[in-house]
C-alpha cells in the first residue's frame, strides 16, 4: 500500500507541474504540459509508492528514465543521489542542463547503458530505491538479466517501484471482442525496444518479483483511459462479468499495473519457464509445421518435390 502521509498528498496538480517544469526542457521530445496532461495520475499514483529519502546517503536510481521525474526525486522525495539511466543518449533524455531550478544541492548523474544487455555500471547494494517505470513491456532479450542487475545494485531491504501496462485490462478483452488486437505500443519502428515486446499481467509480476528475490508489498492496477462511447461500454459491461470470475478481481483489470517490493534474498530463478523458452529443448523437439524446420531441410523436401514432379 502507499505510504501514509507521503509527501506528494500535501500538493496540488497544480504545484506538482509547477514543480515538473523546474527542470530544463532543452531537447527534451515532448511538450511539459502534454507530458503532464497524459501522465498526471501515474504520475502522482508512481510518487506515492517512492519513500522520501531517510538520509542525506539515500541513493535512487531510475532505469530508462525520463528527467520529468528528477524533479520529484531531488525536492519533493529529498534524494541527494540520483541517478537517471538511459540507452538512448541521442534521444534528448540526456542533457547537460540535469538541473533543477532553485533545488537543494545534490549528485545527479545520468549513466547511458542498456538494461537488459549490459551489467549495470555501480558496486552491489549500491540504491535504497530503484525504480523501473514503463520499461518492462519494452524488453526484448532478456528481462531477468534486467531484474537480476536490480536484485545485485539494490540494498538489503531496498524498495524497487516498478509500473507497466496491464496485459489482461478490460479494454484489451474488449478489443479481442471487437476482433482487434489487444496490445498496446507495438507498431515496428525500427528499434526494439521501441515497443511493447511483451505485457504482464499482475499475476505474472508478482512471480517475476518472487524469482528475482523481491517480496512483493503492493501489485496492483490504476487508471481507465477513455476509448470512445462503445468500447467504455463494453468495458463495463466485460467489468462486472469479469468480476465474478476467480483470479480477477476488479483491482487488477485496470489498465496500469504498479508494484513495490523489497529485496529479501539473491537472485531465485535467473530463467523461470513461464517466461522463458530453452532453445534446447525446442533443438531436440520434432519439427512440427513448415516454420519450424530447417532451411536445410526444406530445400531437401523441396529437391524431391521437383524431382518427383519431372518424372
């Protein structure tokens, strides 16, 4: 659950995007009020599972950040070591103006690595607080390398924060209903990581933070964005039948999952079956249809064809 009287209850929307824009907007991709117009209650909802730094020593570190957050991280929360991370240096995410206007003093640095592919660049149990905010749906590869890097830079105790999109939200059942596709950002683009590779649904967070060795204190999911007069329709009527059904209850049909945990152990399973696939196993399998045999093959089966044919 949110702290008690956290901080960011004592501030209006108002005084939070008064606060937002005290950071340099020089390169940055978007309009600030555009940002805040979209984001304005993840934002807030994201604030309230962040605990205020305990000591001038409290460190955070934010995986693929965006610097609207520093901000709230050095004055709202307190942090006086901040750390922004991205893998996208050109992006306008990293700038030499990482200040924040009128703030107290403090050690913000932005580390340009990837997270799923790169060991994180600090010492182990390194960050009270680590956050990982709309980062999840984006990992290609490897996302346990991700989680397993949080587990080993993260203090004892330490809290991750983490949001992501809800797979199983009732507008994507609505969007299947409609014969759509449910998932959210997935268009190719050229990059990939670019894109929603791969969404969770609460219950699939709470095993991924049971396998990193995180105990997890709150999954849960917020936000219902307006999709037009027949799909929010829909939605509620899919709401309260889906109600009724066991494993999904209505706090977990909304359509943004956030969960905090704290680091009780090491690393549990670097690769849960769930999530992954071995790649030997699928080597010993039978070929089962036309994708799944070798090129090799198919040329083979295709030679007889023709061979066959001219007879």
């Amino acid at each position: 659950m949110p702290d008690a009287r956290h901080p960011v209850d004592a501030y209006s929307d108002e005084q939070l995007f008064a606060l937002m824009q005290r950071v340099s907007a020089d390169g940055f991709p978007a309009r600030f009020e555009d940002v805040w117009r979209a984001e304005r209650v993840r934002i807030r909802e994201t604030l309230r599972r962040i605990p205020p730094a305990a000591s001038a020593d409290s460190s955070i570190l934010d995986l693929g950040s965006s610097r609207v957050w520093l901000p709230f991280f050095q004055e709202l929360l307190g942090y006086r070591r901040i750390v922004l991370n991205t893998s996208y240096p050109d992006a306008g995410f990293v700038s030499d103006c990482l200040r924040v206007e009128g703030a107290q003093p403090a050690d913000v640095g932005m580390e340009v690595f990837d997270v799923e592919r790169d060991e994180f660049p600090f010492e182990g149990e390194s960050f009270d607080v680590i956050t990982c905010l709309e980062v999840l749906e984006h990992l290609a590869i490897d996302p346990m390398a991700m989680m397993a890097e949080v587990n080993r830079v993260l203090k004892p105790g330490g809290r991750l924060v983490l949001s992501t999109p809800n797979a199983v939200r009732t507008a994507n059942v609505a969007s299947i209903l409609l014969g759509e596709q449910p998932c959210g950002w997935n268009p190719y683009n050229g990059f990939d990581t670019n894109r929603h590779n791969r969404e969770y649904t609460p219950r699939e967070i709470d095993r991924l933070f049971a396998a990193t060795g995180l105990k997890a204190q709150e999954v849960t999911t917020f936000g219902t964005k307006s999709r037009g007069p027949l799909r929010n329709t829909l939605s509620l009527i899919l709401g309260l039948g889906l109600a009724v059904i066991p494993g999904t209850p209505p706090r977990h049909r909304r359509d943004v999952i956030l969960a905090t945990g704290s680091k009780t152990s090491g690393i549990i399973q670097r690769r849960p079956t769930w999530l992954y696939f071995d790649m030997a196993e699928r080597k010993m399998a039978q070929p089962r249809t036309f994708l799944d045999r070798s090129p090799a093959k198919e040329i083979e089966d295709v030679a007889k064809t023709v061979e066959c044919i001219s007879r």
